[in-house]
C-alpha cells in the first residue's frame, strides 16, 4: 500500500477494473451527495416500513443510514438480469452467501475490486451489506448519482443497457474519487407505463405520497404512487408459492422463491436484455 499507488488508481481505471471483475456497468458517486438524495432524506420523514427484506432494527427508526467513518466516496456496480436468464434473480434458501445468483456475483466483483485496490493503495474499502438495517445504504440513489441511470415510474433504477433489469451493488472508500454521474436520460416520459398497467396489485393506482405532506418534488414512483405495502403483499404470496428444487451445491433440496418482476419485464427500455 502507498500513496504513489492512489495517484495512479484513477476512477476510471477503477471502472475498469470492476468490469473485469464481472460487472456489466460501474460508476462513482460522492458521498455528500448521497447523503442529500431523495430516499436518505425521505427515510427520516416517512412511516416505518416492516416487510419481505427488512430486518429488525435496534434504532428508533427502520431505514436510517449509518454511514462508515471516513467514507467519501461510493463505487456503484451493476449486473444485467435480463429475461433470458431469469434464474439468476431466483431467491435461493441455501447456507451460501447472496441467496440469488445475481447477487453473487456482485459480491464476488466487490470483494476482488477490495481487494485489488487495498493492495495497489492505502484506500480503505467499506464493502456494504444490501440491507440497511445491517449497515447499507440507498442502492438506487448510489445507481442514479453514479450516473447509471435514472428512477424510472416503476421505482426502479432505468439504464439504457438493462432497463430495470439489473441488480446493484456499493462498496465505499475513504478517497475522494471524481464522480461518474449523473446521466441525462428520461425514458418515462411519453410512455404509456405499461410497468403500471401489469401490477397485480395495483401497486402504483394511488397517490400515496405527496409533494405537500413531504415538502419535496421527488416522490416515490416519481410522482409519489407507488405503495410499498401492496408490493409487499405479492412478495408475501410469492414466498407462500415457494418451490422445492435441487442444489448443485450438494446441499440436497433447497426452497427458491420467484419474486414478482412484472413491473420490469414490461419495460421496453434495454429491449434485448
Ligand atoms: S415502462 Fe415506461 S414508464 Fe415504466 S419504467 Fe419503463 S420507460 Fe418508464
Ligand atoms: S414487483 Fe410486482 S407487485 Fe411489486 S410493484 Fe412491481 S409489478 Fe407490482
């Protein structure tokens, strides 16, 4: 490790590196801006949320984010899920580590971009859990700051490889890298939203938060419609259908569960993924 190290690790080279590891698209966002954007700041404001994938939380409040000392900067990786491969977003109930497939792969790209750069420099690497009950942060705001894509009316992060089809990741560092982002591309407007129109719960039919009640222009689902509850509701019924289906880990019969991805396999956005 030395700092003549740090002067030749460039944030570029640091995309670059990523993408060999494995990942489909990489960027970088500073950490001052991720602490002012939308969902950091709308977590203190909003109500609790108990759901599929939140944890118990010995803080006030669900959602806070407790960011690492010294953390300045957030390298942002994503891998494309497209529909061809809908097997790698399959939630496997297994001892090893990422439950899908897709995920990972992202920490498998993390950890060797951690270890890479703390080898060649003296940054120090914060690689994140993905819930922010255990220590993560706000992956889709990281996406968008990075410069990957947009936050489509689906509540999804759009990026014009993938569409929503693809799953993110964040590591933070101690340096402060030149951000990547953001990107200047809108697909949502104009479009007829057929993300809206398949929800089989109806998930984005009703105002649930407004610009007047939250003070801010940028509102869940954009414009402030879609309900997390009832999304929650169909996990629920996804994990009540869940499937038995044999390991190549020789783990025997492992449970997988299908979630609903309706309102991304209707996006048109990075047709062909
Ligand atoms: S279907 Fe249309 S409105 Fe929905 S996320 Fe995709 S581009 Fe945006
Ligand atoms: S994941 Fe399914 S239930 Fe949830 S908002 Fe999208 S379409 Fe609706």
């Amino acid at each position: 490790m030395n700092m003549a190290g740090n002067d030749r690790v460039k944030g570029e080279n640091i995309i670059a590196q990523a993408r060999g590891f494995g990942a489909d698209i990489a960027g970088i966002a500073r950490v001052a801006d991720l602490k002012d954007s939308p969902s950091h700041w709308f977590s203190e404001i909003m109500p609790d949320f108990e759901g599929v994938g939140t944890h118990p939380s010995d803080r006030k409040k669900r959602g806070i984010v407790q960011w690492p000392k010294g953390a300045k900067s957030a390298i942002v990786i994503g891998v494309g899920h497209p529909r061809s491969q809908p097997e790698i977003d399959w939630w496997i109930d297994s001892s090893g580590k990422g439950n899908t497939p897709g995920n990972q792969r992202l920490m498998d790209v993390i950890g060797k971009l951690a270890d890479w750069l703390e080898h060649k420099t003296d940054i120090r690497c914060f690689k994140l859990p993905y819930n922010i009950e255990k220590g993560g942060i706000y992956l889709k705001d990281a996406a968008v700051l990075a410069g990957l894509g947009c936050i489509g009316m689906n509540n999804l992060v759009i990026t014009p490889q993938y569409g929503p089809r693809q799953r993110i990741r964040v590591m933070l560092v101690n340096a402060e890298l030149p951000s990547t982002g953001s990107m200047d591309f809108d697909p949502c407007t104009g479009c007829e939203m057929p993300c809206h129109k398949v929800c089989p719960q109806q998930a984005f039919n009703h105002p649930v938060y407004s610009q007047a009640a939250y003070g801010r222009e940028t509102l869940p689902g954009r414009t402030g419609v879609y309900d997390r509850f009832r999304c929650n509701e169909q996990m629920l019924i996804d994990e009540a259908n869940v499937e038995a289906m044999d390991s190549d880990k020789k783990e025997g019969v492992v449970q997988r569960v299908k979630y609903c991805r309706r309102c991304e396999m209707a996006c048109p956005v990075g047709n062909g993924s």
